[in-house]
C-alpha cells in the first residue's frame, strides 16, 4: 500500500537564513523525468543557492525541458562523457 510521505509545513528559507546550497543534476536522455526532478528541487524548504543541469550529450527533449526553468536553473552542455563526467563539469 503506497501512503503519502508526511511533509511538515515549514515556511520557505532563504540562504541568507542557513547554509548554502548548490544542486548538480547529471542529465542524459532524462526527457521523462527532468522536469520532476527540478520541480522537487525547486520546492524544497532551503532554496538551494543554485540548480546546474549538466546535459551529457541528450538526444531526446532534455535539454527543451530545462530551458523552460529560465534563469531559475543554470544549463551546461557537453558531449556524453557518462554520469562521473558530468559531475565533474558541473562541480568546477
């Protein structure tokens, strides 16, 4: 039986009012499940400082999806160089 996970209704922070937070999402052909991800990223109780979606050469709608976030999410490019190597570019 699936329940609903509980989710205290704790008021939004900001970073000036804890610690700072940086998001790195390796993407690959992840049209399915991107915009997901980034909506639960983007609802947490700490905005995170940044969201960096690394897009690690997709060949589907990965990369269509993550512009529609604007400025609210930073998109890096680069040709497939697998999940570690998308990390990599997205921690420098």
């Amino acid at each position: 039986m699936c329940r609903t996970p509980h989710r205290p209704n704790l008021p939004r922070m900001t970073a000036a009012e804890g610690p700072t937070i940086s998001v790195v999402v390796p993407a690959y052909n992840e049209e399915r499940y991107i915009a997901e991800a980034l909506d639960a990223v983007l609802a947490q109780t700490l905005a995170p400082a940044e969201v960096i979606v690394v897009d690690d050469g997709s060949t589907d709608g990965t990369v269509e999806i993550v512009g529609r976030y604007g400025d609210r999410v930073r998109l890096i490019r680069q040709e497939n160089r697998g999940c570690p190597g998308a990390f990599d570019t997205g921690f420098r």
